[in-house]
C-alpha cells in the first residue's frame, strides 16, 4: 500500500495554489485531490499508481485493473471516493473486533 498527498506541501504560488505532484501532460500542479492511497501486490506499483491516478482519476481504472489494484481518492472536501478492482471478494472474510 502505497499514498501520495498534497497536505503538507500545498503553497501559494503566483495566486493558484500548487503542489508537489505535477500533471506530466500539461505540467500544472494536481490539486483536485487531497491524497490518494493504492493497495497492490507490489508497494512500488502502488506507489506509482498513486501518481497516475491523481493526474487521470477515474481514466486510471483500466490500468488499477491491470495491476488488481484498488484506490481511495480523498477528495478536496474530505470526501472519500473508491475505485475497487482486485480479485478479492471481501464478503466471505472473517472480521475481527
């Protein structure tokens, strides 16, 4: 599992406000977002995935289902957002208190 997050390194900057993860298409700040967390098999595919997803949000899906990767999105007012697509079907797993 793997999160990138613009909490701690948002500044203002010529009146926008930017963060430290950049949008490799058009090279503007990716602000929509607070964080996003990604469980993998691999935490460096998670950590990258991190990034694709805050520049593509929901067009990553295809490549989050090619890794069975799964998303949360913290959206800027708190709200959070999913993007399931491992093979794991979490109805039949003991839960633990």
């Amino acid at each position: 599992m793997a999160t990138s997050g613009i909490y701690f390194e948002r500044r203002k900057y010529r009146g926008k406000y930017v963060g430290p993860i950049l949008d490799g298409r058009t090279s503007q700040s990716a602000c929509e977002l607070i964080s996003v967390s990604v469980a993998a098999a691999e935490c460096l595919v998670a950590d990258a995935l991190t990034k694709i997803v805050f520049a593509l949000r929901e067009k990553a899906a295809g490549l989050l289902a090619q890794y069975h990767a799964d998303a949360l999105l913290l959206e800027c007012d708190g709200a959070p957002s999913w993007m399931f697509h491992s093979p794991c079907d979490t109805r039949d797993q003991t839960r633990f208190d």
